[in-house]
C-alpha cells in the first residue's frame, strides 16, 4: 500500500518534475525484492524490473533461513493463501518487464534457488529474464568491498535501464572507467605488511586486534574475547582460533580486512 501510494503521489506531480512517468522500472534488494517484484507485476508501465537476492515465491522458500516461520507471521504470510498472494512468482503479468536477478551462491538467508526459479518463469511467460549467480558471496553482496562483482552488478544494471527506459547509452559506457577509479581502493591488496596489521579491526560482528608476536584477540558483540594467533602470506591473513582457521585480506587503501 505504502508503494502504491508513493506512486500515485509521483504520478500526480510528474509535470512539477519534468519527469515522464510512462516508463517506469522498480529494483529491491533483500526485504525489498518481495514488494518491488509484486509492484514489477503489477504495473504495465514497468519497462524494466531489478531482484537483488530476493525472495519471489513465500510458497516454496525451504531452502532460505529467512523468512522462517516466526517472521511469516509478523508480516502477515502465515496461511498457504496469504503467501500465494504476497508471491510474484504467482502473479506474473502478461509480457512481463526484461529483469535480472541477482543472488551469491552462498546466500543462507535466502537462497539463490529464488533468483534461479524467478527467471525461469518469467521466460515461461515470454519475458526476457536473467539470473546472475555469484558463486563465492553471499546474502547483501552488493557493496563495494566485493569490488569485481560490484563492478559487474552495477555495469548490467545500468544497462538494463539504458536499453528499456530509453536513457542515454554513453553514460553507461562512461560509467566502466569511473567505477574502477572509485573501487581501485577496494580491490586486495598485492602484499600485506606486518606493520599495517598491527591494530584493532572492527568487523560486523566481532573485533579483532593484531598484536606484534603472530598473537591477538578476538571479541564479540557480548564483550567475549578468545586468543588467537595469526600469519601473514603474500595477500592472505590466516587466524587460528581454537581447531579452526580463518582467512582475511586488506584492501588496498589498508583501511579495512575482510573474510576470503
């Protein structure tokens, strides 16, 4: 209801903003992919459509984590009925829009069978659909931290809209090199030295603090710290905690390490 009434407020004000609103394309991510495929449906001015990691059918989700049963019922999609309905992989329109569907192989929460069985059906129905999988990554991938499939996901995104909403195709073909200059900071970088590791490095989760020696610590959200000990190879942090490893880089511009 909350889209459906931002629409119609924009449909009403498209003259004040020089905006033409007969082409029209909707992208979500994670919880938003749901609503945004649904509107995708929906609407016959929708000439594009974008899912990231999404799910598109509440009718058969085993695979995902989210959402569980719990969560369906807080957002009212306890019965079989309701799930049907809340589903676009059940309300496919007649020539549904060109989309892609994006997904980690990796992804828990929810899982990349949705991307995969979306695109299916919406080729079913004579529409042009792709699934891009990224086999390494995982749920909420979409940042710059993954730098290459950032890079890719951004560029297909671009161009999906340059060719359906009738933008202007330079802008994508200009957008490539000013995506390197943004991300040349995210990519590995080629050799870690010891001397840029020495430190605390706040992660999602946990914080972990390198000292000189190969040792350090590691704490939780709850405050909880556990020793670990540490080597560095070319580009690789290796953290062994207890009987299990762990392996770290650093991007280039040394601000930050993340799990490989």
């Amino acid at each position: 209801e909350d889209l459906r009434a931002s629409i119609q407020w924009f449909e009403t004000r498209a003259a004040t903003y020089k905006a033409g609103a007969s082409l029209v394309a909707f992208t979500g991510g994670s919880a938003g992919t749901p609503l945004s495929a649904m509107l995708a449906q929906e609407m016959p001015s929708c000439a594009a459509y974008v899912g990231l990691f999404g799910v598109y059918d509440f009718t058969n989700n085993k695979e995902s984590l989210f959402p569980d049963e719990t969560a369906c019922a807080l957002f009212g999609l306890s019965s079989p009925e309701q799930k049907h309905a809340s589903s676009a992989f059940h309300h496919i329109r007649k020539n549904p829009p060109p989309s892609l569907l994006f997904h980690g192989g990796k992804d828990i929460l929810t899982h990349a069978s949705q991307s995969i069985r979306f695109a299916e059906k919406l080729r079913e129905a004579g529409g042009q659909a792709e699934a891009v999988l990224f086999p390494d990554l995982n749920h909420g991938y979409f940042n710059p931290r993954y730098p290459l499939e950032y890079k890719t996901t951004t560029l297909k995104i671009a161009g999906l809209y340059a060719e359906n909403l009738k933008l202007d195709q330079s802008k994508v073909d200009a957008l490539g090199p000013k995506l390197d200059k943004m991300l040349r900071g995210f990519y590995p970088v080629s050799e870690i030295k010891p001397s840029t590791l020495i430190s605390r490095w706040k992660g999602e989760g946990e914080t972990l603090e390198f000292l000189t020696g190969g040792v350090g610590e590691r704490t939780n959200l709850k405050n909880a710290s556990e020793p670990f000990t540490y080597g560095i190879s070319g580009n690789t942090i290796t953290v062994k905690l207890g009987q299990g490893s762990e392996s770290y880089s650093m991007q280039a511009d040394l601000r930050e390490i993340y799990k490989v």
